[in-house]
C-alpha cells in the first residue's frame, strides 16, 4: 500500500487544472446553461476543505438562464433554480426503512442494483470478495446468491448502459483493484449481467473506495474517485466520453490530470461523541428526471481507529467497546450541470441505527444506480454493518419525494422563472386532498394568458405523484408552446413536489428513471401512467450537447 500512499498525498497537495475533455465555449446544457469554455473548472482546491469552507453555490444558482427550457423531466423544487419567487415553504424529507431490513445478507459497496426490462427482474450486485449477484421479482424477495466473477475486487460500480450500441456491453462492471502495491481500475462486460468478458486492467491509478457513473445529459462517464491518505477523504473527477478507449488519467500520466472537485465542509455536522469533523467517503450519482442525483457518503468518524482529534466521551468509548462500524451516513446533493453540487440540506438522509444490535448500526453506504423507481416509489438500497455482519437495506421515498413546497390553510404562491416547453399538458406531483392547487400561466412581462387563468383552472386535490392540470375552454397548452411563460401555483394545505408538461396524455416525463422499474423499457419516462391511451408520436428533439458531440465527431 506504501506506493499508492505516496501517489495520492502528492496529489493531496495541489491539482493542474488540465483538461480531461476538450469543450467548446459556450456549450449548452438541456437545460439552458451554459457551461464555461475551460470544462471542468476546477476551480475548488483541496485548502477549501482543509479549511472546513462552505461548499460554494453552483453559478446557475446565482446567475440562472434567462429562459429556462423544461421539456426533459419532471422540474423538482430542490433548489431555487426554477423559482422566481415564493411564499410557500420548503420542506425536506426522508425515506422510511423496509420493515423487512435487512432484505439480503450481503453487502453492494457500492456494487449496483438495477430493473433489467430485458428478463423482467431487479438485479442487485454485491461484493463477496469478488462480485456476487441476485434476483428478485419484487425487489423485496431475493434469490440465493451466485458468485458472477472471483476477481479480488475492493469497490464497484455495476452500471446498466441503455445506450450502449452493443448488447454484449449494456452492462458494465467497473472496479478498484489492489495488486502489487497499486490500485488500478479494471472493466468488465456483460450482456444480462451474469455472464461477464475477461476483465481489462486500464492501468488507471486510483483510490480503492473510488466509483463511476454515466451522465446522459451530456453523455460522459465520470470517475469519481478517491482522493486523501493522510489528508481528509475527498474527491477528484474524470470525464470521458469513450468508456474504453478513454482518455484516462493513467498511470503513466501525471496524477494531478485528475480534478479536485468535492469534499464535506463545515456545514456538515459533527457528532458531538467524537467531534471529528466530517468527510466525504464516496459519491455515487445517477440521472433522476431533470437532474444528477448525488449519494454522498458522509464519514462523522471511527471509534476504532486513533484519529479523533479529541479525548473519546464515554458515548464513544462504549461504541469501542461494541466495536461499532465507521460512522457513515449518505446525504444528497443535486446537480444540474454535472460538476457543481447544491446540499440544502445537511442532515442524514439515509442513517445510521443507535441500535447495537440493528442491521445499519453503522457504515451506511450508497448502492450503484443509487435508486429505482418502483410505481409511485423509489427504492433505495444501502449496505449496513454491525458487529456481526455486512447486510443491505432498502429505504423508501415517495416519487420525487426529495423535497416538498408547502402551504397551510393560508395558502401561498410559487413563480416560476421563464420556462420553454414544446408538450402539451401539464402535470403536477401534490399531497394536498384536504386543499387546493390552482395554476395561471404568465407571459414575459407577469400577465395572465387567456384562459390559464386562476379562475378557469379547474382545482387540482389529491395525493398523486401524477395528477394532470387542466383549464377551462382550453383542450391543453398548444397556444403556449415553444413561448417563454411563467406558471404560477396557487396552493393550500398541501405539498407540491414537482411539475412537468409533457406531450402525451399519459404524463410521460422524459426524463431519466435512475436505476429503471417495472415498467420502464429504457433509463427514461416515456410511459408515464401505462393505463392511459393517447401517446403522441413525440420524438425528443436533439439536444445542444448532442449536437456539440456530433461535431466533435466530424
């Protein structure tokens, strides 16, 4: 291990800013940003979190596109991106565990759990050793467990490639592996996720709890890797957009090719036990609707180990003495660029039991693909350990569930900025059957367009995470399409989570379903509620970026 010590605390010390990939100033993202010409920017350095600074805000936050295009996905409220003012309240909230837990007696780290349309079954992949694999019907139940590859692995990442051209590649197994003192990324294929290719050393150095995942906004694969020995864990980036050919940072290259890009900072709270200050032990992420969803593992400290920074409490010498797990809890983060990361909200949302003999009584960590969607639910699965035994866990949200603007019986408005769509039909995800929705549609200049008037909109009161919006003397919004408008929400006692205009009846989304469920036959929402009849013919238009790709092609 001496070796891959020394390789990453010299890269501890100060990251070239090098591109991994060539871009064109001024590409433009699905969403209307505009990233700029020296991508990534790594521009954060590893002082930022030595110092225990703030995260800093995305610049689309600060400085947000004029006109906001919102035809992929369902819009979520997670941040102020899409608002343009408010009265209403945002509310976060967190999954509930399985009554079941542990579902399965082994642990992913991070490994992957995925809906396979091809066999009709949730897949779930985890480490032995080597790479393990089962099966289940409802995700629930799972099968007894085969041994896929017995490679000595330390980290994984399964990922099911929609958009692979190749049905021997849809899934891809990516790994750390320690040999001869290194830590290498190997790569693996498979066409159903049993049978596997001979697995390929990319000679590329990395950290042994480091992952990966692909971005299909902008149609990059992402290393996410370990970074810190000696120094608080981090993370760097890579980026890629050919999976096999590269190009990688390598070890003949100069490690400091890999970006800084992300760590815990002083929001993250200690636990006042071992008063350690926090660190980000991996970062799994997946496409969710309209954005990068972001699993991070945050580390509050290890009784086991000798680096609390102050005498233990008699809290944390019990936990010695039950010989308690790391401490690891995952929180979210959002991105809508595939760099930045906004974390509103700091505290766990998938913890740690206090429970010695509980299955997550500590090192609770993400599963590759991060969540599925399972009808009006995502499902969460998150290894755990305690004394006795590695376990994995399922947690539930409701769809879209991540967080809520709320209004009691006063009620209250939420404006949205200048938003383009080409759909049709709007709809809403709302918890509000003892109040009332109502929406307006505004032109640039604030004024009410006729008829998507308060008035004319027929009162939306239901708990559904797929409710449609409709107005009077108007069949849908044909007449304002392709135009800037706003929408302004008008709620009581109720919860809106997310809106969305599609162009089918059924409220398909387009946008991405993570890790898939029943019902979905690709890693988008082109089905919306299966029991509705009148899909249009709606071919997505090709995006910015898509036609950036295709240049670079040329």
């Amino acid at each position: 291990m001496h070796n891959i010590e020394t390789a990453f605390i010299s890269c501890s010390i100060t990251f070239a800013l090098l591109p991994a990939l060539a871009s064109e100033p001024g590409e433009v993202l699905y969403n209307g940003i505009v990233l700029p010409s020296e991508w990534p920017p790594g521009h954060v350095q590893m002082q930022d979190f030595n110092d225990q600074k703030v995260l800093p805000e995305p610049p689309y936050l600060k400085s947000p596109p004029e006109i906001i295009p919102i035809d992929v996905g369902r819009q979520m409220f997670v941040d102020d991106f899409l608002i343009e003012k408010t009265t209403l309240k945002r509310c976060f909230h967190r999954p509930e565990y399985h009554e079941a837990n542990p579902v399965f007696s082994r642990m992913a780290y991070s490994g992957g759990a995925w809906y396979d349309p091809q066999d009709g079954l949730f897949k779930l992949w985890y480490n032995t050793g080597g790479v393990g694999l089962t099966t289940s019907e409802d995700g629930i139940h799972w099968t007894s467990p085969t041994i896929v590859t017995s490679q000595n692995v330390h980290s994984t990442i399964v990922w099911l490639d929609h958009d692979s051209e190749y049905p021997g590649k849809r899934f891809k197994l990516i790994y750390s592996r320690i040999q001869s003192g290194e830590c290498n990324y190997w790569i693996s294929y498979s066409p159903d996720g049993v049978q596997w290719s001979d697995p390929r050393d990319t000679q590329a150095l990395c950290g042994d709890r480091s992952s990966a995942f692909y971005n299909p906004f902008r149609k990059v694969w992402v290393f996410s890797l370990r970074h810190g020995w000696g120094v608080p864990r981090a993370r760097r980036y890579w980026e890629m957009r050919d999976l096999e050919e590269g190009p990688y940072w390598g070890k003949d290259r100069d490690p400091h090719y890999a970006y800084f890009w992300v760590g815990a900072d002083k929001l993250d709270p200690m636990w006042d036990e071992i008063r350690i200050a926090p660190q980000l032990y991996n970062l799994d992420a997946t496409p969710y609707e309209s954005l990068m969803l972001g699993l991070f593992t945050i580390w509050r400290g290890d009784t086991r180990s000798k680096i609390m920074e102050n005498p233990p409490t008699a809290k944390a010498r019990e936990w010695q003495e039950q010989e308690r797990p790391k401490i690891n809890e995952i929180c979210l983060g959002y991105s809508r660029d595939g760099w930045h990361w906004s974390r509103p909200d700091r505290q766990a949302f998938l913890s740690v039991s206090a429970d010695t003999e509980a299955w997550n009584f500590g090192n609770v960590q993400s599963v590759g693909g991060c969540c599925l969607v399972v009808k009006d639910q995502l499902y969460f699965y998150v290894s755990g350990r305690h004394p006795e035994g590695n376990t994995t866990g399922l947690a539930i949200l409701r769809r879209d569930g991540f967080a809520s603007m709320d209004a009691d019986d006063k009620g209250g408005t939420l404006t949205t900025r200048l938003v383009k769509f080409q759909g049709r039909y709007l709809f809403v995800n709302v918890d509000n059957t003892e109040g009332d929705l109502r929406v307006e549609v505004l032109d640039e200049e604030g004024e009410v367009i006729e008829p998507f008037s308060k008035s004319n909109c027929v009162p939306v009161s239901a708990d559904k995470t797929l409710a449609p919006v409709r107005w009077k003397g108007a069949a849908d919004l044909s007449g304002v399409s392709g135009k800037p408008v706003r929408f302004r929400f008008h709620l009581t006692n109720g919860k809106l989570y997310a809106f969305w205009v599609s162009p089918d009846t059924s409220g398909a989304s387009y946008g991405y379903v993570a890790a898939g469920g029943p019902g979905f036959t690709s890693n988008r929402d082109t089905v919306g509620r299966p029991d509705t009849v009148g899909k249009s013919k709606f071919t997505f238009p090709p995006s910015k970026t898509d036609k950036y790709n295709r240049r670079r092609k040329t």
